[in-house]
C-alpha cells in the first residue's frame, strides 16, 4: 500500500504523507504506535485481515484535514481495486495454520538500521474564535530531521504454537470472551491427555488502573503431565483462521492476553494457570 498510496498522493496534489508516528524528548526517534493488539490496525491483522490507519494532522484546518484524509481513502481504494487479486492470495496464506510456528508472546520496537528523514513543521499560538482558549495551528514551515524510524517490531519472547489449547471449565470469563471474539471451541476429549499446564512461581501488578483493570505479568513455566481433564473443559484447535488470535489471548506470557488482561486472577493468585496446551 504505502509508499504507493502517498507517492501518487504527492504527485497529484504535492502534499507529503508518512508512515503514523511521532517523536518525544524522552526517546529520540520517530515511534509507531504500540504493538499490542488492544489497538484496533494490530488486532484486525491478527485476525488475518489488513487494516490501514488513516490519521490527519492535528493542528491542521479543518479543511485540510478533510481533503487529506479524502485523498488518503481515495488512494487505497483504488489500490485495493487494482491489486484485489494479490490481496485475496495474501489474505488466503495468513488464514493458514500456525501450529508448530514460532509467534511472539511479547515485543518491542525495532530500529531502522539507518536514519531516515522526517518532515517536520511548526506551529502558532491562536485564541479559539468562540472560547477564547489557546489553540494550536500548524504554520508553512517543513524541515527534514535525520533520525532513527522505530516503525515495526522484533520478538523479545516466543513461544511455538501448539495444536490445541484446553481451557479448565472455572474459567467461564476467559471462555466467554474467547468466543466472543469468533473463535472456534469445542470439548476436550474424555480419558487421560498429554498437556503442558503452565505453574506460576510469581507475578507482578500494575500500580496504575488501565481501563479499569491493573495488568499482570506472570512467570513461570510450562511443564508435561499426563492427567483426566474434568468435565467442561473447552478445547481450542489453533488450526483454524483465528489461530493466532487463540495463542495471543491463551498464552500466559502474551503481553495483551486474557493473564495480563487480570481476567484469570482468581486462578492465577493460587498459583495456577487454568488454560493447558497440547503440541
């Protein structure tokens, strides 16, 4: 998509578009947003599916705001047009099965190995016509910085994604959500299963509420056992579309999964994860 999209866009109306980010006097740099999939790009392409952020510049008018973000949609619409085939093969492999591949628990940015150049602008103090408070507007100005880009994201943990998930029937809220978001579930089989139960040996929790909830990170890890899974356990193939939208939300180490979500705790402050795998 991009740089097509904007390089057509600069050619028929001069106007500069770049991949979203911004920079901060604590981390140099231009940055992304956050790779987690509580934000809505990342979780529609964890379900298999693209998804395109379309973010026009604050302390621009009113009027351009609107005719970039016209332009934008314009754009990608005729590049989805052109390109729906290559689309449709794409979407077709991501729909593949992840068991036995290596997918990321927990990530972090990624650093452009050279620097790249960044537009940047300025703005002017100006009194809001109705409320008389300080606005800001962007003036005429455009300098190219040289910086690092932090656009895309590494693993720092991995964990291989097993066949199935088998969720303990006291974790009703993990299993009601899990369906909620359109992944397929199903019973567990009756008789003795080899599975790996996760054993917590500690956990940290945030100080500071996010959306009502303190996250948590467990540690721990997975052993092998042999056992009878009580009636009621829910089983999760991870061979279906939605595969990795099962092993993010399943895994106990998933930096946005339903553990760091605090929707286990009950389980998890005894010390046990109610959710086994089987490879």
């Amino acid at each position: 998509w991009l740089p097509t999209v904007t390089d057509r866009i600069k050619e028929k109306h001069g106007w500069d578009y770049y991949y979203y980010g911004n920079t901060s006097q604590r981390r140099p740099g231009w940055y992304t947003f956050d790779h987690r999939p509580r934000f809505n790009n990342n979780y529609i392409g964890l379900r298999n599916r693209m998804a395109i952020l379309s973010e026009a510049y604050a302390y621009d008018t009113f009027k351009d705001r609107v005719m970039s973000t016209l332009w934008f949609v314009e754009e990608i619409l005729d590049f989805a047009r052109e390109n729906a085939e290559s689309i449709r093969d794409l979407v077709r492999e991501a729909d593949a099965s992840v068991v036995g591949m290596e997918l990321a628990t927990r990530a972090t940015f990624e650093r452009s190995p050279s620097e790249v150049e960044i537009l940047m602008g300025e703005v002017a103090e100006e009194r809001h016509p109705q409320t008389g408070e300080i606005i800001l507007r962007r003036q005429e100005v455009s300098k190219p910085v040289l910086m690092r880009e932090f656009g895309t994201f590494s693993p720092t943990e991995v964990e291989v994604a097993p066949a199935f998930y088998y969720i303990l029937p006291e974790a009703e809220s993990a299993i009601e959500r899990l369906r909620a978001h359109g992944v397929e579930t199903g019973m567990a089989p009756v008789g003795e299963v080899q599975v790996e139960h996760f054993i917590v040996d500690s956990a940290t929790i945030a100080d500071r509420s996010f959306q009502g909830r303190n996250e948590r990170v467990v540690f721990g890890a997975w052993q092998s056992i042999t056992r009878a899974l009580p009636p009621g356990t829910i089983a999760v193939s991870v061979d279906q579309p939605l595969g990795r939208l099962a092993f993010t939300l399943l895994e106990p180490r998933s930096d946005d999964g339903f553990a760091n979500w605090a929707i286990l705790d009950d389980q998890i402050d005894e010390g046990r994860y109610p959710v086994m795998r089987a490879h």
